[in-house]
C-alpha cells in the first residue's frame, strides 16, 4: 500500500428526475404560443373567418358585449338558474347522502334509487320538468338540482365511509354520544370528501344550464351561444364559449379558497 | 378496581380468536398480555373495555368504579387515533367535551394533562406536525384527563421506533409513579412486558388460550436498577420460550381472517 488513493473512483450520480418539480413560466408560454400561432394563422388567411375567428375577434366581440351590457344580461340570467339550482341539490343532497352515510337502514332504502337514477343524463327529464313546471325558471333550475342531487349524494355518503372506524371507536371509547360522534368526527372528517364532491356538482351545474337554456330560453350563456350559432356569429359565438370557460374558472377558484381555509389541518 | 374476566370467547365467523379466558387483575396491577400474532390480545382488550361484544363470558368490576373518574375504562391506541383537523390541546379536550364540566375546570385538566406529558408548549401545534412519539404522548394526555380507572394500552408503542419507544416507556414509569390506576397493557414487545408489568399473561396462538402467567416479583420502578438486569433478561429469555414456537408457527399461517 504505497499510494493510499490508488484504484479509488468516484460513485456515479444515477439518482434524481422524475419527481415533478414547478416550471411556472412554462403554462404561460403554452398559452402565448398556442394563441400566437392561431393569431398568426387567422391573419394570413389560412383560417376562415367564418369557422375560426381569431383571438382578437373575439376578443373585440366580447369589449363589445360588455359595452352594450348584453354579456351580464346573459350572465346574470344563467347565474340565477345556477345558484339557486345548485343550493337546493347540494342542500337535498347533503341530508340525503349523509344520512345514508350514517344510518344502514336509510343507505339499504337510498343506495337501489340513487344507483338507478343517478346515471339518467338529467337534460333528459327537462321535458318532463317543463310538463310539470312550465317552461320558464322553475323547470331549468329544477333540472340542474336534480343534476347537483345525485352526485352530491355519493360522494357523501362515499366521504362517511372514509372516515376512519378507529376514530370513531376512539370516540367510543371516551363515551361521546352518538350526535357528538357525527358533530365531532364524521361531519370533519367527511368534508373533504364533501367538498371535492363539490367541484363536481359545479361541473355538472354548468353544463346542465347550458343545455337547458338552449332547450328554451330567451337569455342565458347557453341560449346566447344557440343564437349566435344561427346566426352565424362565430366570434360572438365563441366569445360566449370563452365566457363559460371563465365561469369554470371562477367557480373553481371559489371553491379552492374555500377548500384551503375549511381543510386548513391537512 | 379489581377486574375480573370470566370464561370469555370471542370469534369472528368461523374463525375462533379467544377461547375461555378467565382472569382476575387486582386494584393498581399492571398486567400485559402478549402472545403471537393474531392471538386474540387486542380482541381480548377490546372486550375488557366494552368495544367488543364477547360471544360467551363476561367482564365485570368489583365495586363501583371512583367518582372522579369521568371515564373508568380508557383506550391508548396503537395508531393514536387523534383527530388532525384539532389541536393537540382540542383533542385532549375532545374526551372532556361532553362531561358537563365548567370551562374554567375542563382548561384547567387539559392544562395539567398536557404538563404531565411534556406537551404544554404544543397546545395549538396539528398532529401532523408532531412525530410519533408526540402525537402518542397527545394519545396518553388525552386518557389521563378522564382520570381512567383501567388504563387498557393497545400497543401503545409499536408504530414508535425504537429510541422514541425507550423515551416512552421511560415516560409511561414517570406517570404510573403519579397516577394510580389498574392497566392491562397489550403488546407483542417482550421487553415492554418484562419492563412495565407486575405480570405477564401469555396466550397462545389462535384460538387465544391463557398458557401461561409470569409473576414479576421486582417492582417495575426499580427494575432499571442494575442489579436487576439479570432478572429482566431471565424474564425476556422465559417469555421468548414460551412464544417461540407459536410465533413461528403463526408466522407461517396464511391470513383468511
């Protein structure tokens, strides 16, 4: 052993990758490049205005619906049916889910109906409702709480069942009683169930109201979009598109916050 | 208060778990039941505090239990069994909630459980954001507060390791000092049985039988005496014997429970 470091090499680095790491520029670009390119595109000619207007169209065409104030008038009219159609389902579907999340006779009673009902598209039963209803706002918003019922009662129900049994007997065991066990650890410990359940009642909302107002109605994001499909308005068209997209957007927003200051303790 | 446990059986279907345990624990005893897995210990325990329906036998008490324990029979749990959307001084509050004490009484009590544990600087902190050894520590407050007449300990160490798991034992020494209590301690760690109980009750594998019950003469406050370190590896070496054959035994069993 006359030269103590003779022979020694280094380890290889092999680790690292495949962990997701932020690149917060990047969806920034994908969006400037994708409506560059489709800019770009209109502008030479090599899209028909007709088909696909550009960016800029519709931009221009939704400056000038919310100058002339027809854009909240049509925005204003879906949220009316949205808000007021999704608190009654979630409501209806919250009492129902969580009771069959809490006591078996009402899941043996509930969970046959809710597995039948709850796969009808419920665009479908919008005749039946306007039969029964009328045409106007009752019809349109009882379809989207029906559409808002059945989703929120499984993923209730599904949230009870998620709430660990130890917890539960742990409680048990301190000799809480019944209601302060459902008050203390099952309502907390469903929510987060609950409340992802929620972004899918919203989903479901906003498609409802646009099917149903293209069905029949006078105002609306969906009748508006309808309208200008006849009549060939493509920019105002997809100015209306671009405006549920933002809906989307919002509601999901609201529903994060609401998320991160409900569930803080995760 | 003595405990008494009478011809008890359990199964769960068809699969017997507990066969006929008869069992006498004396006021202030600690006793630990190990034995192989699947041996029925935790199903044992969980019939000794009334989270189990028994199919044949019984458990009762001699007596009334005391009148300040507001909750005579008392779980720490393998898995802590901590509510994370509370605080640390919330969940020792969670088994009090309900006991019609004042507020001014029920702080007070989480106070005193939290300093006996060493956890009144974490009052506010989340589950998530302590360590094991802390979150069972909250497990331990949260019994001391209903002042327990039987302590029931299911394994309260086995998901620590093995350093937070000595600290533990150390503290669990410190507070038995204080607190007077019967305890029926579940676990299948030879040295915890040898080390924090009067007797060891050793079952046999499923159904569970009581084969055999180890007396420790040495008081379990002195047993880290030097001393006696002989006795502890002559309890632990006993222990293993009787466990050996069964654990390998069940070791090698295909689980259909």
């Amino acid at each position: 052993m006359s030269e103590p470091n003779a022979g020694r090499r280094p380890i290889l680095f092999r680790g690292g990758g495949f962990a997701p790491t932020p690149r917060r520029a990047v969806p920034w670009i994908v969006f400037a490049v994708l409506i560059g390119l489709w800019q770009a595109a209109s502008s030479s000619g090599l899209l028909p205005p007709l088909f696909m207007p550009s960016p800029a169209a519709i931009v221009r065409a939704l400056y000038e619906l919310w100058l002339d104030g027809t854009l909240m008038e049509h925005v204003t009219a879906s949220l009316k049916r949205i808000v007021p159609g999704w608190i009654i389902g979630t409501a209806a579907g919250l009492a129902v889910g969580l009771a069959m999340g809490i006591f078996s006779s009402a899941r043996a009673a509930g969970l046959p109906i809710v597995s039948a009902l709850f796969p009808i598209p419920k665009i479908a039963l919008l005749p039946v409702l306007i039969l029964w209803l009328g045409i106007g706002e009752p019809s349109k918003v009882a379809t989207i709480a029906l559409g808002v019922f059945f989703p929120t009662v499984i993923s209730a129900y599904s949230a009870c069942d998620s709430v660990p049994r130890n917890l539960i007997r742990m409680a048990q065991s301190f000799g809480l009683p019944a209601r302060d066990i459902v008050a203390k650890i099952v309502l907390p410990g469903a929510m987060p169930g609950i409340l992802a359940g929620f972004r899918i009642s919203a989903s479901v909302a906003l498609l409802l109201v646009v099917a149903a107002e293209m069905i029949g109605a006078q105002h609306g994001i969906g009748a508006f979009v309808l309208t200008a499909g006849n009549l060939m308005q493509t920019d105002q068209l997809l100015a209306g598109v671009v405006v549920l997209s933002i809906l989307g957007l919002l509601i999901s927003w609201g529903l994060g916050l609401v998320e991160r200051s409900a569930l803080r303790w995760r | 208060m003595p405990l008494h446990i009478e011809k008890v059986s359990h199964s769960y279907g068809a699969v017997e778990a507990l066969k006929d345990i008869d069992l006498d624990i004396a006021d202030g005893e600690t006793v630990a039941l190990i034995g192989p897995s699947g041996c029925g210990k935790s199903t044992l325990l969980g019939i000794i505090g009334g989270l189990l329906q028994p199919v044949a036998g019984q458990v009762s008490l001699s007596g009334p239990p005391p009148a300040d324990s507001l909750n005579p029979f008392t779980y720490i749990f393998q898995d802590f069994a901590l509510l994370p959307w509370r605080s640390v001084a919330a969940n020792v509050a969670l088994a009090l909630e309900h006991r019609r004490l004042g507020a001014a009484e029920c702080r007070e009590r989480v106070a005193a459980a939290l300093a006996l544990t060493g956890l009144s600087e974490f009052a506010a902190a989340y589950p998530k954001q302590l360590s094991g050894g802390m979150r069972q520590r909250v497990g331990i407050a949260r019994a001391l507060v209903v002042r327990p007449a039987v302590l029931l300990l299911d394994e309260p160490l086995s998901a620590l390791d093995a350093q937070t798991r000595e600290l533990l034992m150390e503290d669990l020494l410190a507070i038995w000092a204080r607190e007077k209590s019967t305890r029926v301690y579940v676990t299948h760690n030879l040295e915890e049985a040898a080390r924090l109980a009067d007797r060891v009750v050793v079952l046999s594998r499923r159904p569970g039988r009581i084969r055999e019950v180890l007396q420790i003469d040495v008081p379990v406050a002195e047993r880290i005496r030097p001393e006696h370190a002989a006795l502890l590896i002559d309890v632990h070496r006993r222990l293993w014997s009787l466990i050996r054959d069964e654990a390998a035994t069940a070791e090698r069993e295909i689980l259909d429970v």
